[in-house]
C-alpha cells in the first residue's frame, strides 16, 4: 500500500448529510452539499446525493466538468469567469453573480444554446467578499436582469464569516429578506431562493438563536464533511468528526534535543522559529509535509503525540510521552480539520482511499 495515505470515509459522508439535510428540513432549508474541498471527488459528490442533496456545488468549473455524470443539479459557487462563461452554461444549471456584465455573457450564450441559466444574485451584507454592496446598485441590476433572454433570477443569496469573519445574524440575514420582499413587490416578480450562506449559518439553528424565516437554502461544506459548527466551535450531534484520516509513515525514530544547536535564523518557510528546553526527547519523523497538509489543522489519534512542526516533506513529532512503542516503518494516523484536507485532497503526493464500509 501507498502512504502517506488519506482515507475517506463514504459512509460517514453520507450519515453526516443525512443528519444536517434532516435538521435544515425541519426549518423549510434545501442544503447545497459544497464539495470544494475534495477538488471536486467524484465520490464525495455521490456520497453527498445518497444523504439526500439535490444540488451540489463547487467553486472551480473543472470540478462541476468531473462530477457531470452525476445525476444532481450543479451550482458554480465562485463568480464566473466571463472568459469561461461557456463552460459555465454547459456544466452548471445555477451560478453565483455579481456582475452585470458577466450575467449578459451568460444570457448571450445560454440563449444561444437554447438553454436557461438559472443566476442567484448575491448581496455583500458586511463580510466583504462577493456581493452588490450598496441597495441602490441591487434595484438597477434587477431592473436589467429581468430583461435578458436565457436568465432566469432564481433568487438571492449571501456568503460571511469567510473573508471579513463577520457571524451570520438575524440581523444581516436579515437584510437579504427585506430586499427579496422589496424586489417582488417592485417589479412583480417571484424569487424562489433565499441562500443564506455556508456552514457558518447553522449556528443559528442552534439553541437560543434563531434563523430568520425566508431563508429557504443554504450552501454547505464543512458542516457535512466533519460535522462541525466551527463559529460556536461545537459538533452536530449524532455526526462523525473523521471521515477522513490521514496515515503517514515514520522514516526516523531518534532520542534529540528539544532545542536545536547553534545560531538560529529563518525556518524553511522564513519564520524564526521558537523551542522550549524540554531536555532529550523521543522525536518521530514522518514522510509527509506542508506541501501536503496544515500543520495548525490537524492532531494524531494517539493523543500523547506532540506535532513539533515541520518543512516541505517532512513531520516532525515528540513520541516520548506514548504509550506505543513506535518502531521505523510503522503508521501514525491523523484526524484532519477543513484546511488540512483541502491540502491532502490537493496533493498528488498523497494517496487517497475511499471506503465504502465503515
Ligand atoms: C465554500 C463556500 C461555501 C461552503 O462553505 P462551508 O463553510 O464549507 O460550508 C458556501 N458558499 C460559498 C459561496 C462558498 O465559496
């Protein structure tokens, strides 16, 4: 077998979506299964549809081009490229859009096609990212779109806490109703979709909040993967927080100083690095690096194992404190958070497995 090695759990993908598409439905909320993070896994998509997404939702165009042949709504997250505008049509049904100009490129084409590209106009409310910012420019867009053969205005929609780290409220969420309810009224038209933004959002299901009535979708990644609500830093209930675990390989168990000897200037990656005098200890080094993963986003499974760091391709851990004894050649496994998957995901140098069990 090939290590480093990333193992992904299908089934615990699956149970995860299950259990977060069951509480948004409870609250009138379709959940986008986002599966970004994979690069676009054929897999992971799948296993997101068994849980019962009926929209998944990338990012990158490359990626909706890999999971075409699944049977599920596509939704381009990203704004699009209006170089790639022609893609966009063919390989998604929804996209995400701020621009005006870009939206004309996709009505010229989509009706070229004889198709409808269905466009959820999104709303900066204070994160800062994507978005129309002002309310103003919103009404004169709207205006336009409307008129544009080959468009369909599906609805609105929000992203936050992923640029600026601003919370979703009931107050900023709040704003994406009120111009929804302006917008129909105004120019007599029905929007179906409220997207009230990613995984951040479901902090408001939770106990002592509330999530403002209207929002009818949200877009969903990190949630379905690990089962995290990362604003409250809390777990879902009943959800598996491994999915995916990382298997690495030690190629050197040696007794060193906990501080390196002589002058110290810049790391491998310009950072001066900072050493507590813990005396001799039982270091591991593993065959794997920050070309592969985040060190600041991931922990063994053997809780006594301390990540001291690392370069490019190599681990560097303190084993002293474990009750296993660790020889040369043996594994350790890793629990990952969303950065450090979407590293190993990335990397071509790690190995990835799906099980279908377990
Ligand atoms: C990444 C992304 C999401 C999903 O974010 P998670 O925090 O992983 O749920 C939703 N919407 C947009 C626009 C995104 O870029």
């Amino acid at each position: 077998m090939k290590y480093p090695r990333l193992e992904i759990s299908l089934p615990k993908i699956t149970h995860n979506t299950k259990v977060v598409v069951g509480i948004c439905r409870k609250y009138g909320i379709e959940v986008v299964g986002v599966n970004k993070v994979s690069c676009g896994s054929f897999e992971i998509a799948q296993a997101m549809v068994n849980g019962g997404v009926e929209i998944i939702a990338d990012s990158r165009l490359e990626n909706l081009i890999n999971i075409k042949d699944i049977n599920v709504k596509k939704m381009l997250l990203r704004l699009p490229m209006i170089s790639a505008v022609e893609e966009v049509v063919e390989y998604a049904d929804i996209s995400l859009n701020s621009e005006l100009k870009t939206i004309k490129k996709i009505s010229e084409i989509a009706d070229r096609k004889g198709k409808v590209h269905n466009v959820v106009l999104m709303i900066d409310v204070g994160d800062l990212r994507e978005g129309i910012f002002k309310e103003d420019d919103v009404f004169k867009i709207v205006k336009e779109i409307i008129k544009l053969k080959g468009i369909n205005l599906l609805g609105l929609g929000t992203n936050l806490t992923c640029f600026g780290g601003v919370i979703p409220t009931e107050d900023n969420l709040g704003k994406l109703i009120s111009l929804k309810n302006k917008i129909e009224d105004i120019y007599n038209i029905k929007l179906n979709v409220l997207s009230g933004g990613n995984s951040s959002s479901l902090h408001l299901i939770q106990k002592g909040q509330q999530i403002p009535k209207g929002i009818n979708q949200l877009r969903l990644g990190t949630s379905l993967i690990l089962g995290t609500i990362e604003v409250t830093n809390s777990i879902i209930q009943g959800t598996h927080r491994d999915a995916f675990r990382l298997i690495a390989e030690i190629v050197e168990i040696k007794q060193k100083p906990s501080k390196p000897i002589g002058k110290i200037v810049n790391d491998a990656f310009g950072n001066i690095p900072v050493f507590k005098d813990r005396g001799i200890r039982k270091r591991a080094i593993c065959a794997i690096g920050k070309q592969d993963i985040d060190l600041n986003w991931m922990k063994s499974e053997d809780k006594d194992i301390i990540i001291l760091g690392g370069s490019s391709d190599h681990l560097i851990l303190d084993i002293t404190d474990c009750n296993t004894n660790y020889d040369v050649g043996d594994k350790i496994i890793f629990i990952l958070d969303y950065v450090a998957i979407l590293k190993a995901m990335t990397s071509q140098y790690v190995n990835k497995v799906y099980l279908q069990e377990g």
